[in-house]
C-alpha cells in the first residue's frame, strides 16, 4: 500500500550498514532522494517503499550475501524511537520480546512478528512483509541480528539462541550465519526466527527501569493510535490506558470519546473479534504485571491504579488472570530474582 510507511530514523540503521560495506552513505541516500544534509527528525515517517529500494539497491550492489547480518553492530536505541527505550528498560528479554512484537508497526507497517511459546523455550517469529525475495531474505538477516544484538545489549555478550530459522535458500558458504547468530541455524525454514531458553527469556535484567518502561509503553500506545486511526484496538487501549487512574472506565465514556453509539463501539468491536470487558481485562493484566515488578508500588497503589475500587476487587482479578493472589505472585518474582 502507498501509505504505509516506516521510522525515518529507523532507515540511519541501514546507512550506516551500507558504509560498513564500503559504499559512501551520503551517495546512498541521495541516489534514494533523500538529501543528506538534512537528516531526518525524530518520529518522522518515510514511504515504505523507499526502505524496498534501499534494500534492493544495496542487495545489487553489496557482493556479499551476508552483509544485512552486520545491523546488529549499527543500531542505536534512537534510531528505534520510543521502542528503542521501551526495550532497553524492561524487566526480561521475554517483557522486551512482547514489547517489540506489540509496537513493531511504529517501526515498519510492513512488517510484523509475534511470540510463540513452548516446553523448550520463547520463539520470535518476524515477517518481513517482502516475501520469500531476495529482498525479503536481507530483510530477515538485518532483523533478527539487531534483534538479537538488542538482547545481548541487555542480557550480556554470552547470550546464545537455541537455534535461528531463515526462509533464504542454504547459502554456498554459511559460516557468517553461524557466526552471526553462534547457534545452529536452519536455512530454507517456513519460517524467519530465533528461540531462547525460558531461563534466559526471564532472567531478571540489571538494565530494567520499570517507571521508565511504564512511561514508554503510554508513549508508544499513543503513537500506534495515531499511527494506525483505523486500528480499533490500539485507539481504545491508549484511551483506557489515561482513564484507569480515574476508576473503572465505561465503554459509554469510551464511546463518546471516539465519537460513536455505544452500540456502534459494541458492533465494530465485534466485528474484529473483541469486546470492551475483553480489552479492560487484557489492558489491566498487562499494567498489573509491569507494576508488581516494580518494588516501590505496594499492592493497594497498585489496585487504584488500575481502577479497582479495592484490593479485594483486584486481588479476585489477578488470581483469575494468573492463578493465584498478587501478593503471591510478587514473593515468587522475587524469590526467582
């Protein structure tokens, strides 16, 4: 679509990837139409398209066919905007995964990833939105190695996937895959992703700042309701999101902030398979967790913040969520810390 479009500042990554490899970035970005004398400001949004010609470009005129895996030694939390900061903040890698998989559209509306999770261990799938291309391939490679530098910037330089998966074709010589990556990788997969170990997708992380986290999570709900106007869910999540500290939210008030029947709310939200209760509850897990990992909020804040009348309201909540009490849950997080 010509309207969709990706982080301007995300498209410095690729940049400073082509100079790495020997081609001049100023040349680079000119031959793409952008002047590079006035580099782009933060939050502002380029055509999706230019960022397929980018690649395309730099997949004719780069010899070798792993240069995409070298993103990982480029990136700046800036060039991701607020995600880049939520990221770095949160309190594991499997909170951090969430956080990028839920956000990754301020990135690029073209692409997308979700979570998978199994007996072994946290899988992140990414889809580039290109296809099984060459342009596609060099997209996945240039994914996975800054997601995978971005976990290593957080967990340590000993992090090691339990294995990658990548659609691209087995290449003549895969050893910068494997030395990418320093785990067994799969070449030909149905699929573009890595796996982590549970104990290394929860591990408690030394950079968490949980307030910080909290800030950019409200940032980042605004920016995809703006983003996306017609995307229902993230407009009534951002909205739920400024009310909560208010009390429990009514899908009435809701209604009239959008500017719509109550019934008309209902009907649209049906028709996307959600519901006004559904969104509060999901809405108010999510913050839940976020505020019980965070030592400074005793329980009874936290059930005000969240817009119960009581604790014993929240508490009824959180056992149904997760199966047992918050106070609980919190001993536990922090017996495992």
């Amino acid at each position: 679509m010509a309207s969709e479009t990706f982080l301007a500042t995300f498209g410095l990554v690729g940049l400073r990837l082509v100079e790495l490899n020997g081609i001049d970035p100023r040349a680079f970005a000119a031959q793409l139409g952008i002047d590079p004398a006035n580099p782009p400001a933060a939050g502002s949004r380029l055509p999706s398209s230019l960022l397929d010609r980018g690649f395309a470009r730099a997949v004719h005129h780069i010899p070798d066919p792993a240069f995409a895996l070298r993103a990982g030694d480029c990136w700046h939390p800036s060039h991701l905007g607020t995600v880049g900061y939520a990221w770095l903040s949160s309190g594991s890698l499997h909170t951090a995964l969430k956080r990028l998989t839920r956000y990754i559209r301020i990135i690029g509306q073209r692409m997308s990833s979700r979570l998978e999770e199994g007996g072994d261990g946290l899988r992140y799938v990414h889809v580039t939105g290109r296809g099984d291309t060459p342009v596609g391939h060099a997209m996945a490679d240039f994914h996975l190695a800054l997601v995978l530098s971005l976990c290593r910037s957080n967990y340590g330089p000993t992090l090691r996937p339990l294995q990658v998966t990548l659609r691209r074709p087995p290449p003549a010589d895969p050893a910068p895959w494997h030395d990418c990556f320093d785990c067994p990788v799969e070449f030909g997969a149905a699929e573009d992703s890595f796996a982590l170990a549970w104990h290394v997708a929860d591990w408690p992380l030394a950079t968490s700042n949980h307030e910080l986290a909290v800030t950019c999570d409200t940032l980042l709900q605004q920016q995809l309701a703006e983003l996306k106007r017609d995307d229902l869910e993230s407009r009534c999540r951002a909205w739920l999101l400024e009310q909560l500290t208010s009390g429990e939210p009514l899908d009435e008030e809701l209604a009239r902030a959008l500017g719509m029947s109550v019934r008309s709310l209902q009907r649209r939200l049906g028709e996307a398979g959600l519901s006004y209760r559904g969104l509060l509850e999901r809405t108010r897990h999510e913050l839940a967790l976020r505020y019980l990992d965070d030592p400074t909020k005793s329980v009874t804040e936290i059930t005000f913040l969240l817009g119960f009348s009581e604790q014993s309201a929240f508490s009824r909540a959180f056992k149904r969520w997760n199966g047992q009490s918050p106070v609980t849950w919190r001993e536990e997080r922090r017996r495992v810390g």
